[in-house]
C-alpha cells in the first residue's frame, strides 16, 4: 500500500506553482460535453479525481484526447449512452454534474449515485428540486438516479441551503431550457463563477454568477470553445497554512489572491506576515509565535470548509486556545484522532473543535480518513519532530498534483513509498 513518509522540523522555504482547481475542472469536464463542436480544456490538474471523470464520459462516447497531462479536447458529438455506471466514477461526488450536463442537452440522464470523502451527508434533494422546477421527472433506485424530461422549461429556483453542487448542477440542466430560469440564494464560490464563464464561452448565457441570483436565458445549443480552468484555492491555501506549521516562507504562485482572501485572513490572525502580488501570495512565519483564533466554515466568501482540516493543524502548533466551527459539514472531525496521536491536544464537542496548542508535534503512524484531512496530517508530519508515515494517501491524491514533488521543491523532506523495502530506504537516508 503506498503511503507518503516524511521528516519533520525543517521550515520550508521557496515558491510553489499551483495547479488548476480539481473542483472546477470537473464541473467543466462535465459542461464540455454539453457542445457537438470540439472543447479544449487547459490548466487541467492532474489527479486522480480528473482522470476518473474523462474516463467516465470516455465510457459514454464522448471523444476524449489528452493532448498533455494539463490539456484535453473533449467531443461530445460521439456519445452513444445515458447511462453513467462507470466502476470509479461511483468513488467521485462531481459524478453527479453529469446529470445536469447530459439532462440539459439529451433530456434524460441516469448517474451512479456519488461518493467521494466520507465527511457527512452531502444529499441530492437541491439537485432533484431544481431538476425537478425545470420539469423534469427524477427517480433515485438501485444505486442509480435518473433524470427525464420532455422538455425542460425556464423555472425560478430558491435554494433553501446554500449549494456548490446543486447550483453547478442547475445551471447545466438550464442553459439549454426553454426560456428564463433564476435561480436564487446561489453559492457564490470561484468556481461556480468558473464554470459560468465556461459555459459563456460556449454559447450560453449565465448572468450574475458570484452573486446569490444567478439568471439564466436558455439558448438552443452550445458551440466549441478553449478554456483554461482557474487555480486551486484549497491547493494554494495548503502550501500557505505548510509554510505556518513549518516557520517557514513560501511563495504560492498562479493563484488568484482575491479567491484566497479567507484564508489569508486566518494567517494574518495567527501572526503570520503576508504579501500579495498580481498572481502570488508570500506567507512568512520565520521567527514569529503562533497565535490562537477562532473559526468558522461558511459558504464563499467566508472560511472555506475544504481549508478546516489544514487550519486546525496549524492552530494546534499556537500558544493559546483555539475553536474551529465546521457549520457545513457535520463529519469533518475524523482526523482529529490521528492530530492527538502525534500529540495535539484537541476536544471536540458537537461540530467545534476546542483546540489547546502544543510545543510541538511528534512524528507517529497515521492514517488519512479523507482527501483535506490527509493534506492536513503532512502539514503536521512536515511541523513534528520526527518521522510521519501516512496510510490511505490515495484521498490526497484525488486532489493534489504532484504533491510530494511540489513539498521537496520548498525544502520538505518527503517521499511516496509503494512497499517496506522504500520505506526503510527513506528512513536509512534522513537517519
């Protein structure tokens, strides 16, 4: 079983590229589909999470050419299936775009219900209820959902909770709706704008997108486009809160500094130095004490839940008493158990973690329970005093490029074993 092993204690220095975002990217693989003309798609992230998605709409018929690992010109005209049962795709939460998409452009659609992270109920009733507001008939039933419809119909749409997914979703059923739909209390979060800006681009007209009522005027069809997918907020925001837990400096660099506002926030309470350019964001915790906050995860613009994980690692380094509130989902605290085996002194009650910090962490055995969760163990296993090896890296790799290469770049001492025989070898080296 691969694991990543690393050892702490040295702070890391230098500049990182950050990579597209694996949220965007998805929603955008499932969009492209949508046209019968050629669609390049640049700036993809290379992850697992993508690679499942391409293979998913190649199983459909959907022409896919991966013209390099950042690069691919996706063919909807070819595809023959409206059923997506695809084995991994059941392992991926975005399977559910290709509902909206293939609904939107062939008026059924029938997807394997998601999976993904085990971090708490994420349910499709917003998805179906907007489906359902644009006249279409949904079914969930023996692993499957389905979608059908006669015609859909502009419609206007009231989210009751605030949703990444269901707005996303929505908004590919409705571009290619007869007539006007709204749709109203709409998560504003980068990448819904991204795949808005994405449809345009392919025709479609989506007004409003970053604002909580997004307005949709149906066209008849969508035509080829190329389009470069943004950079990845969680990824950039990973290196930065690395950097913090190291005392180190490090440069993030491709980013889009208004997309990592939150983030930047939070470091700035914790007495870390931070300096914006154009298209990079410095984050400097050399000779400085960490100090205690309190956070909460909100929809965009607020704190990012996929942020909370990597926070709390930090948090748990500072000189004080810390909360973190996770109001999104409500089983995020599973890694909690691995941080108080490498010695942080955390107490979680109901859906805040109460948060003591510690001198230092030390190096342990540990298992990653999701994908941010295993980003925030090598935050930590990067800060302890130590060795850290780390199980189930296969969630982080749903998310993270190259991230061992990346870590070693800014000075981390980290390697991706695949066996014992790596593993000792590593362990020989850094001895």
């Amino acid at each position: 079983m691969a694991q990543y092993v690393m050892k702490g204690g040295n702070p890391l220095h230098g500049s990182v590229d950050i990579s597209g975002a694996k949220n965007a990217a998805l929603a955008i693989i499932a969009a492209a589909i949508m046209a019968d003309e050629p669609v390049t798609v640049n700036n993809l992230p290379d992850v697992n999470d993508v690679r499942v998605m391409l293979e998913a709409i190649r199983e459909i018929g959907a022409g896919v050419d991966r013209k390099d690992k950042h690069t691919v010109v996706i063919e909807g005209s070819t595809i023959n299936a409206l059923i997506v049962d695809y084995e991994y795709i059941k392992k991926i939460r975005a399977s559910y775009y290709l509902l909206g998409s293939l609904l939107g452009k062939y008026k059924r659609a029938e997807v394997a219900m998601p999976g993904g992270c085990a971090i708490g109920a994420r349910p499709m009733d917003l998805h179906e209820k907007g489906f359902r507001a644009l006249g279409a008939e949904v079914d969930e039933g023996y692993g499957l959902i389905s979608a059908r419809a006669k015609e859909l119909c502009g419609a206007h749409i009231y989210l009751d909770k605030v949703s990444v997914g269901a707005t996303i979703n929505i908004m590919m059923a409705a571009v290619l709706a007869e007539g006007k739909t709204t749709i109203e209390n709409a998560a504003k979060e980068p990448h819904v704008v991204d795949v808005a800006n994405f449809l345009n681009s392919m025709g479609a007209n989506v007004k409003g997108a970053g604002t909580d009522m997004i307005r949709i005027t149906g066209v008849k069809s969508l035509h080829g486009t190329e389009y470069s997918v943004i950079p990845d907020q969680i990824e950039a925001g990973t290196f930065m809160y690395a950097a913090a837990a190291t005392h180190g400096e490090v440069t993030v660099r491709n980013v889009i500094p208004k997309h990592l506002e939150a983030t930047t926030a939070k470091l700035l309470e914790a007495g870390c130095r931070i300096a914006e350019g154009d298209d990079a964001v410095t984050v400097s915790a050399r000779d400085i004490t960490l100090l205690p906050t309190q956070v909460t995860t909100l929809p965009y613009p607020g704190f990012p839940t996929d942020m909370q994980p990597q926070m709390t690692a930090v948090l748990g380094l500072a000189d004080g008493v810390s909360t973190v509130t996770e109001s999104i989902f409500d089983n995020r605290f599973k890694y909690v158990a691995e941080l108080i085996r490498m010695g942080a002194s955390i107490r979680v009650e109901s859906n805040i973690a109460i948060i003591t910090g510690v001198d230092h962490y030390t190096g342990a055995h540990v298992s990653a329970p999701d994908l941010r969760a295993g980003a925030a163990l090598v935050i930590a296993g990067l800060a302890a005093d130590g060795i850290t090896t780390i199980d189930d890296i296969h969630f982080v790799e749903r998310g993270y490029e190259d991230f061992t290469e990346k870590l070693r770049g800014i000075g981390a001492e980290i390697e991706r074993v695949d066996n014992e025989r790596d593993l000792r070898k590593f362990m020989f080296q850094v001895s």
